[in-house]
C-alpha cells in the first residue's frame, strides 16, 4: 500500500497522522499515513531507506528537520534561495524533491488581513519563521520585529528576506504591531512556556501562535484575555497539510469538511 509520512525529533505530538488519515478516508483512497520518529543523526538513512521503497511517496517535516534535509534532497524549485528551509519531501521518479507547503499554510488564515503598511512581530528564527518571513516579504509589510535568543541569527534573515526590521532578544518589549506570530516551539508541550507582555500591541491586532500542542497557549489565552483576534496552530497546519496532500496523493482534500475535521483533532 502506498504511504506518506511526517518526520521528526520528537513526533508523538503530530496530529498530521490524524489530518491526512482523515482526508484518505473521505475521499476512498487506499493509502496510509504515518508518523516516523527520526532523529539527526539518522536523518541520511532515513531517506536513503524511503528512497528504496516504491510505496513510499513522501514525507513530511518538522522540528528540528527543516533546514537539513534540505542537503539531502533535490531543490527543483530553488527553496534553499528562497525560504532556505523545506517542510515537504514529494517522491518523482527516483528523485526525491523537497518543497515548502509552510508558507502557503500560514497565509491563508490572514488572506484577508490588510497588513499593508503596518509592522509585524515574529518569535524565533528557525524554519518556520523562515517561510513565514517569507510570506510576509511579499505583503507589502512595514517593519519586522524578530525577538530571537540568537539576535544576530535574527538580523540575518531580516537581511535575507529584504524586509526592514530589528532583531531583539527574546523578552524585550513588543512594538505596537498588527500582527504577533509565535514561529518558534516555545509553549509548546515539553517546551519552555513563552513569557511575554501583549499589553504594547493595539486594539485590532491579531496574535497567532503556530503551536498546536496544545492547541490553547498560553499566549493565545492571554490574548483572547484582552479580545485580540487569534488564529490557532491548527489553522497553519491543515493548511500546509492541504497542500502536502495533493502532492503525496494526487487529489484535493475536502476541505469543506474542515470544521469537523477541526473536532476530531481537538477531542
């Protein structure tokens, strides 16, 4: 039976299994969807193993994977010079290509946004931020503020993604942004909770939070505390995850069974 994947260290959070295993369902298709434990170190033969197996059609990536497997496959599109970090691997023949389904993922919850103008705020500095900076390079933001614990990390991506910003250590205070984005793991279970003080941002900001694990953070509590508008990890994730699908099976997902899709992930 032909399968797909998601990948990474550690994994038992992933609820991919459950988003894609869903849509196979709905829509009749004989196929699998798995979650596979891969750590550093055996990232190489992983892909070497899967490379080997023609039921294999691909997988997808998350922490702390984006950036490195990007040396181990091919880069068709030219995602190393344009996002510098892959969260989708798609089987072509005998090649293996990565792509990033992230960017589009994150988008399409703020579509229609008006962020023309106005600042933005990014937490963290590793692959998702990089789509994420990404997206935003091409929305006609103002400035972007990175709060980093490696600042000089930071100023690097402002530099590549040609937007105009500071790089702040984490814990400094927020500008008076329109948008707050949590890119990075913290909040995240296992992971060192995210303290920060939401009181700078506006009455009509929007504070979105990537995490999914939990699905209500702390962050987006205390968002919702002070009636911001919030956009949940889940959103990010079956977006990009609607578009990993096709590629893996071939077929558009229904995403207009997206609410009760929403339920089952949250019981």
């Amino acid at each position: 039976m032909i399968y797909a994947e998601v990948i990474g260290d550690p994994i038992s959070h992933s609820k991919s299994p459950a988003i894609h295993g869903f849509w196979l369902k709905a829509l009749g298709i004989e196929a699998e969807y798995r979650a596979a434990h891969v750590k550093p170190d055996g990232l190489a033969a992983y892909f070497a193993a899967r490379k080997a197996d023609p039921d294999w059609r691909g997988c997808n990536i998350t922490i702390p994977h984006k950036q490195a497997a990007l040396d181990l496959v091919e880069d068709r599109g030219g995602v190393r010079a344009s996002i510098g970090a892959i969260n989708t691997v798609i089987r072509e023949g005998d090649a293996l290509i990565g792509t990033n389904t992230d960017a589009g993922g994150f988008y399409t919850p703020i579509a229609g946004l008006d962020l023309q103008g106005r600042d933005v705020v990014v937490i963290g500095a590793g692959g998702a931020a990089r789509a994420i900076l990404f997206a935003l390079s091409r929305l006609d933001v103002a400035r972007v503020t990175i709060l980093n614990r490696n600042v000089l990390k930071a100023a690097a991506l402002l530099s590549s993604f040609g937007l105009k910003g500071d790089a702040v250590p984490l814990g400094a205070p927020l500008p008076p942004a329109a948008l707050l984005v949590n890119a990075s793991a913290l909040g995240m279970q296992g992971q060192p909770p995210l303290a920060i003080d939401l009181s700078p941002l506006p009455d009509d900001a929007v504070v979105y939070d990537i995490v999914y694990a939990p699905l209500e953070t702390e962050l987006l509590a205390q968002a919702r505390d002070r009636e911001l508008d919030t956009v949940d990890g889940l959103d990010m994730l079956i977006g990009q995850a609607a578009l990993a699908f096709e590629l893996f099976f071939g077929a558009e997902p229904p995403r207009d069974r997206d609410e009760e899709l929403r339920a089952i992930l949250t019981s």
